[in-house]
C-alpha cells in the first residue's frame, strides 16, 4: 500500500492520543508529511478511532486534496496543511480537543507558562481567538500564532494544535501542553501558582536546543 509508513505513524499516534485521554470520540486529528513526496497522511472524519485501519487513514495533498484512503480527510485539513506549507521544518501535526489545554483557552488569562524544566521546550504558546472549525480563517490565524518556531498554540473554545519535526516530537508538545495547562489549573486553584522564572526558561530552552543539535 502506498505511504503505508507515514499512515501507520498517524494511526498508531491517535490511538496513543485516545489512550491518553487527549483525544475523546472523533474529535481530534493528526497529520505527518511524507520525506519524499508533497503528500500528506491525516485521519479521517467522523470515524471512531478505535478500530481504524491503516487504509482509513487519508492522503492529501499540501493544498488539502483528497487523493487516497477509505474516507474522506478531517475537516481540519486546511489547519494541518497551512501549517505544513508555512513550516518547512515541521512535518508532524497535532490537533486535540484535551480538557484542560481547552479549558486555559478561555477568558482573558489563557496563557500558559512553564511550571517543570520539560516544559519549557514548547514556549511560548500562542493563543488563537475562536474561529470557526476547519475555515481558512483558523487555519491562517494558527499560522501566525505559532510564528517561525512556535511548537504549540491555544485555540480559545476549541483545543490546542502542537506541530514537531516529526511525530514524536509533535505528540510530545501536545502531551507537555496539556500537562502545562493541567499544573496551572491546579497551582491557582490551590493559590501555589508560581511558575519558572524567566532566565530559567531561557537556560533550559538553550539546552534543550543544545541536545537536539548532537
């Protein structure tokens, strides 16, 4: 089957996702762009991820067409393929409706910052006022969130998208988002809120860096 790798590495991810519990019934998706060729794997709409088949998983085109698979691709194909087409460096895509990176989402002190070193990695995090669902006008205003090397954006009423140079890399800004937002949730609640201090998120993000670089 053609692109069976890139499709198998979607598949496995959104099962991990569920399994996690960052993604709940058939909201969510995830997208990895080919090595070689200008396509796209993403998974499809409105179909319960467990039980999916490798063959359910859709292949697109950087502009969003439909080109293979048993069902047609996520409506928020035009998000994932914006960010791939603006992004060069990234290849993986991570879109979840989790709990509590949607409930920092709203109200006027949404942004998130870093409480453990792990974190650190995947600031800033933008944050996306609602758009409607799979427009263009959502997918260019997460563009612009994540800049040039933003790994992870809020998207007030709707979730986060997080994006890596490849899946692991994505489901790991996703999973550290969404553990960002649970600590911060809980520290104000308990009125312990006390996030790093900036010149310490700036050390680990440099060494951090300096890690992936070997």
């Amino acid at each position: 089957m053609k692109y069976e790798k890139i499709r198998k590495q979607v598949l496995d991810a959104i099962l991990e996702a569920v399994e996690q519990g960052l993604i709940k019934g058939t909201s969510g998706n995830i997208a990895l762009r080919d090595d070689e060729d200008d396509v796209v794997a993403i998974t499809p709409s409105g179909i319960p991820y467990k039980g999916m088949t490798v063959e359910d998983i859709a292949i697109v085109d950087l502009n969003g067409k439909w080109l293979e698979g048993n069902y047609k691709p996520s409506s928020e194909v035009p998000m994932h393929t914006a960010v791939l087409r603006a992004r060069p460096d990234v290849r993986a895509t991570v879109h979840t409706h989790a709990m509590y990176a949607t409930i920092m989402a709203m109200g006027d002190d949404a942004e998130l910052k870093p409480i453990t070193p792990p974190q650190c990695e995947f600031v800033p995090v933008g944050i996306v006022p609602f758009t409607m669902p799979g427009s263009d006008e959502v997918a260019d205003k997460v563009v612009e969130a994540l800049g040039e090397n933003g790994r992870a954006v809020l998207i007030k009423n709707h979730g986060m998208f997080c994006c890596g140079k490849n899946m692991k890399a994505a489901m790991a800004a996703t999973e550290y988002t969404e553990e960002m937002a649970l600590t911060t949730i809980y520290a104000k609640l308990l009125g312990t809120y006390e996030p790093m201090p900036e010149e310490g998120v700036k050390k680990m993000k440099e060494l951090i860096a300096a890690d992936q670089a070997v």
